[in-house]
C-alpha cells in the first residue's frame, strides 16, 4: 500500500490520476493536555481535528479539479484570482493561520526564550514586551467577530501589529495590512468558549503565556528573507470589505 502511495506521488501525480489530497492537517508538537491550564485539552484536540482539520478538507475540495489545483499555500494566499473563490480564501487561510498558531505556542516548560534581533527590535517599535502585549490585546479585543491578531513584519521591514476578520491573513494581497506574520493569535470563540467563554481577554492572557517567543525570532528572521511581499505588491486591485 504504502509503495503504491508513494508511486502515486512522485508519478502519477504528474499526470494528475492519483493526486493524493495535497494539503495535509499538521502535527502538534506536544500532547493535548499540555497547554493546560492556560488552554485544556479538550479544547486544543477540538481546535486541531475538527476545526484546523475542516480547513484542510475543504480547502482540499475547493482546489480540486480547479486552474489553482498545482498552487502551493502561499501562492494561493498571493493570487488575487484564487482569493476570489470564496471557499479558497477561507480554507487557505485557516490552514495558514493555524499552522502558524500551533508552531508558536508551547507548554512553559517546552519554552525556549526571545532572542535578538527580534527583542531589540521589539524594544525600538514598542517600548516594552508589555506595550507589545498591550497592543496586540487591543487588536484581539477590537476584532468584531471572529478573526485574528498579529505581528508582522511589513514589506518596508517595519514591526507592526495587524488584525483581520474570519480567516484572512495578512499576505494576502486584498488585507489593508500587509506583512509576514511572526505571531498569530486565533480570536474565534472556538479558541476558547469552552473555558473561558465569552472572556476574550481572560484567553487572551492566557494564550500569552503559551507564546514561544524562542519561534518567534526565529520566524522573524525568517520573515526578513520572505519574497513573497516584494514579488507580490498590492495592485490597483480593489479591496474587499469584510
Ligand atoms: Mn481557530
């Protein structure tokens, strides 16, 4: 069987017959219950294999037998034309965003620490690592709806906070903010209802004390060498308000 897989994938596939379904739900780096008690368990295997894993099934169903089937995940979330599927945006972008949320959080003890350039740069934007806490609270909390926060690193290398609806992100090229997201924060009542309820900024202290600022500084340096903004400025193309 898995001999056949892997004939599917490196031959067949090229003919498009045996296409395996492309993206794939990720692996948490630790066991549900060890975010606890910031976040409890039940709640971390919900969010993973039933919400993260919708995204993939659907983003899956939406790219299938379309023009943006070859795409990766980024050249998806890059393509105005592929953003105009609805189903597309959506499901790309909640792979994206969860993808990134699940690498940046981790158990205390699992934490590895800030490191420079991003704590000095950090200093400079901010202040403090509390006015950063400060800011991206205030992007959590003033997010209507569901959505997300963010840090990232805009195209002109400024460290900026951003916030956007549903499951938008912001590399892609119809968000008012753009960057390479260093951190990401999931403000969906899915993230949280079960502990905290409607306490969004009871989660948000919470999600805070997961962060592995150690991954952190590492995607930020990461960031610095992303194209991906360069090549794919903002067009004259006219944003969608959502
Ligand atoms: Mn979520």
């Amino acid at each position: 069987m898995r001999s056949i897989l892997l004939f599917c994938g490196y031959f067949i596939l090229l003919q498009g017959v045996c296409r395996a379904q492309p993206f794939v739900l990720p692996k948490l780096a630790y066991g549900y219950g060890e975010y606890a008690p910031y976040i409890d368990a039940q709640t971390m295997e919900i969010h993973l294999t039933k919400h993260h894993q919708a995204y993939v099934n659907n983003l899956n169903k939406a790219v299938k037998g379309s023009p943006f089937e070859a795409l990766s995940l980024e050249a998806l979330l890059t393509s105005e034309k592929a953003l105009q599927v609805e189903a597309i945006r959506n499901n790309a972008g909640g792979h994206y965003n969860h993808t990134l949320f699940w690498e940046i959080l981790a158990p205390k003890a699992q934490q590895s620490i800030l490191t420079e350039p991003l704590a000095q740069r950090i200093m400079a934007t901010f202040g403090s690592m509390d006015s950063l806490k400060k800011e991206l609270s205030k992007a959590a909390m003033s997010r209507f709806g569901s959505g997300w926060a963010w840090l990232i690193l805009s195209p002109d290398s400024k460290l900026i906070v951003a916030s956007t609806p549903n499951q938008d992100n912001p590399i892609m090229p119809l968000v008012s903010e753009r960057g390479i997201p260093i951190l990401g924060i999931d403000v969906w009542e899915h993230a949280y209802y079960l502990n905290y309820q409607n306490r969004r900024a009871d989660y948000f202290n919470a999600v805070w004390e997961l962060i592995n600022w150690g991954v952190v500084s590492k995607k930020f340096q990461e960031a610095k060498e992303n194209k991906l903004l360069i090549e794919k400025q903002p067009s004259t193309h006219k944003k969608r308000n959502r």
